[in-house]
C-alpha cells in the first residue's frame, strides 16, 4: 500500500486524528530525511480532523439527573505506544471509591454499561490509547459527561470554530500521573463551574452530529474552506523554489 499512501499524500486528508501517522515510515526511516515531511502524509496545514460518530445516545440537558460518581473510565486497560500510560493511570485511580475504571469492549453490554456509567458521572476520563483520541470523547459529549483528556499529542475537531476549553478538561500526561493530583484537581472544581461545562456541552452536541443540516458535514466543508488559502500559498511557495535547493517540505500539498 505504499504506493497508495504516495498518490494521496497532496489531497486534504480527512482523519479522526493523527496517531497512525506520527511515526516515520520504516522505509523513509534510515534516509536523510530533511527533504520530507518528517509525520509522512499528514499535516495540520492542509488535514482536516473529523469527529468520531458517538455511540452513545444523545442527553439532553433537561433529561441531565444526579451525578454520584466523580470520574468514569470504561475500555480496555493495556494499550500500547502512547496509550501505555492509561495503565499507570488506572493503577493510580483503580482503588478511590468515587471512581469507576471498568474494563469493557463495544458489543452491547457494554454500551448499556457506559450510558448508565456515563450519565452518572461528573467527569469522563480519556486517556491517550493506542491512538490519541477515540469515540469515547464523543459518547462523553452525547452523555453530557465532562470529558477529562489525558494526552499531550491530541488533534480535536474544528479546533478555531469550537474551544474545546469551555467544556472539557485538560490534563498533561506528566501531572496525571501524580499521586492525588487528578482527583484532588477535580474534586476543587465548583458545581458552578460544572454546571457551566454542562450546558456548554448541550450547546455544542449538535456540532458532532452527522445526521443534522448545520453538524458535522458542514463544519467539516468550513473547515476545509479555512484551509484552501494556505495550501495555495504552500503550493505557490514551492513553485518558485529554483533546482538544487533543500528545504524542507512544509506542507505535503504539491
């Protein structure tokens, strides 16, 4: 499939995130690579990231009730590369009794396990997996369940039209993984402050949507219209560059 990779690297890339992609490619690896685009194809100058589909239902925040549980984790424990650190996490957490860390999989047990967890929490944790984002930042907005992100190379949808600040929380890996500091930093939020991230939540659910006239799809097409004129800057920039010079590509766009 190298070939393929090849030939659609130039078109704007639509992608969840760029997790299976920061890595250099094992046949790139061992070459001078300063006249390549050191993440192979992808590129926040000319990629779009798109929004997981949830697979949740949608809360409304009239429907919203009592929430007992402080934080709420359902997946797979053991990831790999960045996604090591959810184990740590767990470790961490797995014992505080207003906590719930529940290993589970998306079949439909375990659906009907993360609406009722989900709803029922004030907080959803994401850490990184074996990609920097999943579905479960998505299912958490559908919930209404303020989303906890854990990881310091996540790429979110329509980042410039959406501030992600205003209903998530953000944690760096590093103070994660400190004895207390993520439940104490939690429990310190004021019910003002959470109320506030919940109806900012309701807010922004339609946005996610795909199914809905001013959601996902058109958000999408906006963001691809923000980025048309620096790819045609890029590609008029690299016209212009005379045979025999070595810069480094800054946009895969040519």
């Amino acid at each position: 499939m190298w070939h393929v990779r090849t030939e659609i690297a130039p078109a704007i890339l639509l992608v969840v995130d760029f997790g299976g992609w920061y890595k250099l490619d094992s046949k790139t690896a061992s070459r001078n690579s300063s006249h390549m685009i050191q993440h192979t194809q992808v590129s926040l100058l000319k990629d779009v990231i798109v929004p997981y589909t949830h697979l949740l239902p949608t809360l409304p925040l009239s429907d919203n009730k009592d929430r007992p549980t402080l934080l709420y984790f359902k997946g797979a424990k053991h990831r790999h590369r960045g996604g090591l650190v959810r184990e740590k996490i767990w470790n961490l957490l797995g014992n505080e009794p207003d906590i719930v860390m529940e290993e589970g999989f998306p079949n439909a047990t375990g659906r009907e396990q993360s609406i009722k967890g989900m709803r029922a929490s004030e907080f959803c944790l994401h850490p990184a997996g074996d990609t920097p984002t999943s579905c479960r930042i998505f299912d958490a907005i559908a919930s209404l369940c303020i989303p906890v992100i854990v990881s310091d190379e996540v790429e979110l949808p329509f980042e410039g039209m959406v501030d992600y600040t205003e209903f998530s929380i953000f944690v760096s890996v590093s103070n994660a993984m400190r004895l207390k500091w993520l439940t104490n930093y939690l429990r310190n939020i004021s019910k003002k402050q959470k109320d506030e991230f919940r109806r900012n939540l309701a807010h922004i659910q339609p946005i996610f949507e795909y199914d809905t006239s001013d959601g996902a799809v058109n958000y999408i097409w906006k963001k691809i219209h923000q980025k048309l004129p620096m790819i045609q800057e890029a590609v008029i920039r690299e016209k212009r560059k005379p045979d025999g010079t070595s810069i480094p590509l800054r946009c895969h766009c040519t």
